[in-house]
C-alpha cells in the first residue's frame, strides 16, 4: 500500500501561482470569515491512506447509529422498513452509476423507470403531473417558491410556521438578493387559522406554502385556503410527507398548485442525513414552469410504445433567460428506490405502513401523557406520527441520558423557532417500532425523571 506523499511548500506555491492567487486563503476570501476554518486540528500531516481509515473509523464509531439504538426521533428523516429486494434492484448496473440521465438519447429502460417514477408520486399527491425528481426535499420547496415568484411576478412569500425551519432556512437561501421577502403564518394550537393567513394577504404575495403534516406533528386544516389565495391571485403551495399521504388529505384534494416534499421515507435509508430525493408535483397549468425534466409515453414510427424526455426546462437546454432553474441533476438512482419501494408495497400496503406509524405514535404519546410532569402539546388536535412534549428537565441533557440506555429519543427543541424551547422534544414512531420498544422508552423516561436530573 503506497504512502500519501503530500505536496512541498514549493509547489503547493506553484500550484497558488497557476490559479492566480497567492495564498490557500485567497482561495475562500469570498466566504464569510465566520463560516470558514482557519485551520483543521483534526487533519494529521503525512499520515498513510491505512492510518487515515483506521483514524476515520474511530471518528465513525463514536456515532449511534439504527444499529445501535433504538429510534424515536424523525423531524425529516424516518427510519422505515424498506423491502431487501429495494437494495437488490438498485444495486444492479443498469441502474448503479453516477450518470444523470438528461440527454434525449438516454435508454428506454432508464426513460420507462423515470416515467414510471412519476406516475407513482404524482398518484401519491393527487396532482396532475411530477418531474423527475430534484436535489431534496428543502431544495424542492425552495424551487416551488421561485416559480410562484416568477409566475406572480411577486415579491412576498407566506411560509407557514409549520414548515420546517430548515426548508424554510433554504427557502430564505433561496431567495437571498432576489428582492423577495417572506413573512411568517402563525400557528395558532399547532394549526394555521383562515384568519391569520386573510390577514397577511395583500396584492404583492406571491403564494403561501403549508406542510403536510407540520413540522411540529400535527395535521392542520386547509379548508378555503385555495379559494382564498387564487381570489387573491396568489398560488397555494404544499410541502408534504409521502408516508402520510397514504391515509391522509392529499395536497392535489386540497387544491395545491404545486407540492413537494422529500422522498426518504419512500425506501432511502436515514444515511446519516443524505443522499435524499426531492419531489416535485404541480397542476397541468405549471407544466412548462416547474424545474427539473419531464419524461412522456408517444409511439414510434411503427406504432410501439416509446418513451420520450418531453420537458427540460434548464440553461443547458434553452435559452438562459427561459430556464426554470439553474438546477442539473435529480436523485434518479434514489427515485428508482422509490418506485421500486412503491411498486412492492403497493397501495393497500402503504395505507398499513402508515395507519401503524399513526397507531404506534399514539401509543407512545398515550404513554407520555400519564407520566407525571410530562406534558404533551396540541393535544386537541390530530396528528400523524409525530407529536411534542415538554419536560420537567432540559432536554438535551435528558436526550443523553436516553441514549445512555439504548434509545435515541425525540429531537431537542431548543432554539428552534418560536414554539421550540429548552425543555421540549419532538418525538416520532413509525410502522417499524414494536409495543416492547415502545414500552421500554417509556420506562426508561420514567427512570430517568426519577433520578432527580430535573431543571
């Protein structure tokens, strides 16, 4: 195995002098000072490619893992049960390469499982049509929000307080030095009122954007919101869990003009945060308008069925001034996942997979519920697999002592946004967790509340 020999101080200079700077930090002067790192502690110097794995692996096994702990946090990433035969068919080579398939001459194998990919979400959301995928679920929340700006011509967004805060931080990304501004929709008990949003809504809004469920677990009511909106002239968009939608409203029976929402819980491993699949949904009036491509069925010259790459709407396809979106690649291996994972569990499947998360949630909120101190939020309202408590100690201290025992609980709430706090957590439960798990999480809270760590 050979040594990484790393390059002299001469010529890492020259190397500086080719590119026309004169120093590494010339190279990241750009960015601001506080989000850069001036030196990287952790990085050794001359250090063999078997000392660097092996020091990597101890960094590795310092995390908690699926494997490791039992989990009861979500907030975006959910720990599912995804099929062996997901894994076994997207492993395959005509499938497994890093390629993104957006050139017309793709194969009509790759073209058939995109077309097929978005038959599937767009019957998920009830919408008339989807793309081929995008980045994440944040970036594709982020997408719909432009095209509502360049649709409108407007420069105000209402962004639900359900949303989560970080899809709204990459909206805001997003739409930093565009001109656009966007005000927040309160919650009133975990749910947008009709006359907070009538409230907000003036002739320069350019859509309000809702989640399905919230952030904060519940299941709001959108009843009026399109009419109130489009009389208006504004656009309604949703930002929706896939899992849930098997048994709740869809975006497309609400009358949304374009949803979105991230495709991990359909078959993606939690993975540590990523890679995960953006999707995109819309209305036939925004097929020209979304981002991303499209793939069509036609018919060949001898009438067989032939799939075609319709849409494109980028800057590497048509006029810069015409494109969509600077955005260039999607998630095609993962949206395969997702097809694959859709097809095997079928739709009677998916409607089990999701009423169990709901009923396993609700047990596990019931247990909180008759814990002394414990109090559990929005409590009158429905929710879908998540739910908040709040403690009688600070919780991130608490969610050590958890995993001390096994059990990777809730998400801290700390300083997340106006409805989080420090003694708050966000807990979830899927189809996969067992009534043992669930009651061993429960007593292990109570032994732990028993133990004085109180704040």
């Amino acid at each position: 195995m050979a040594d990484f020999i790393p390059h002299t101080p001469e010529e890492t200079r020259e190397m500086l002098r080719f590119v026309g700077v004169t120093s590494l930090e010339d190279l990241t002067r750009q960015y601001p000072s506080a989000q850069t790192f001036p030196e990287l502690p952790l990085a050794g110097s001359g250090m063999t490619e078997r000392e660097l794995l092996a020091e990597m692996e101890l960094w590795g096994r310092q995390n908690s893992g699926s494997s490791r702990a039992v989990v009861f946090r979500g907030a975006g990433s959910y720990e599912h049960f995804i099929p062996e035969a997901v894994h076994s068919l997207t492993s395959r080579g005509e499938f497994l390469t890093s390629y993104t398939p957006y050139q017309p001459e793709a194969s009509q194998g790759l073209l058939q499982a995109i077309f097929e990919f978005q038959t599937a979400i767009s019957r998920l959301y009830g919408m008339d049509l989807s793309n081929a995928s995008l980045y994440d679920g944040a970036t594709a929340a982020a997408e719909a929000c432009l095209v509502a700006v360049r649709h409108t011509g407007r420069s105000v967004l209402l962004v639900s307080e359900g949303l989560d805060p970080a899809v709204v931080s990459v909206i805001r990304t997003y739409t930093t030095g565009l001109g656009v501004s966007l005000r927040t929709v309160p919650l009133s008990e975990g749910r947008t009122r009709a006359e907070d949003l009538r409230n907000l809504l003036s002739s320069d809004v350019a859509a309000f954007i809702g989640s399905i469920p919230t952030f904060w677990g519940t299941v709001e009511d959108f009843s009026g919101f399109r009419e109130m909106l489009s009389g208006q002239g504004a656009l309604f968009l949703l930002h929706a869990n896939p899992h849930s939608l098997a048994i709740l409203r869809t975006p497309g029976e609400w009358g949304a003009d374009i949803a979105t929402g991230e495709g991990q819980p359909l078959g993606v491993p939690m993975s540590g945060g990523g890679p995960y699949l953006g999707l995109m949904t819309a209305s036939r009036a925004f097929m020209r308008k979304i981002p991303g491509r499209l793939v069509g069925q036609t018919t060949d010259q001898e009438g067989r069925r032939a799939y075609v790459l319709t849409l494109q709407a980028r800057e590497q396809h048509i006029r810069r001034e015409k494109a969509n979106s600077n955005i260039c690649s999607n998630e095609t291996l993962l949206s395969i996942g997702a097809t694959i994972y859709l097809a095997l569990m079928g739709p009677q499947g998916l409607v089990e997979a999701a009423s169990a998360s709901h009923q396993n949630a609700m047990k596990l909120k019931k247990g909180f519920s008759e814990i002394p101190g414990v109090r559990v939020l929005h409590e009158g309202v429905p929710h879908f697999h998540e739910f908040m408590v709040e403690l009688p100690m600070d919780a991130r201290s608490f969610s050590i002592s958890l995993l001390e025992r096994g059990y990777l609980g809730g998400l801290p709430l700390a300083g997340v946004g106006r409805i989080g706090g420090e003694n708050r957590m966000l807990w979830c439960a899927t189809e996969i967790r067992t009534d043992a798990e669930i009651g061993g999480v429960l007593a292990a809270v109570k032994e732990i509340l028993a133990g004085g760590n109180r704040r």
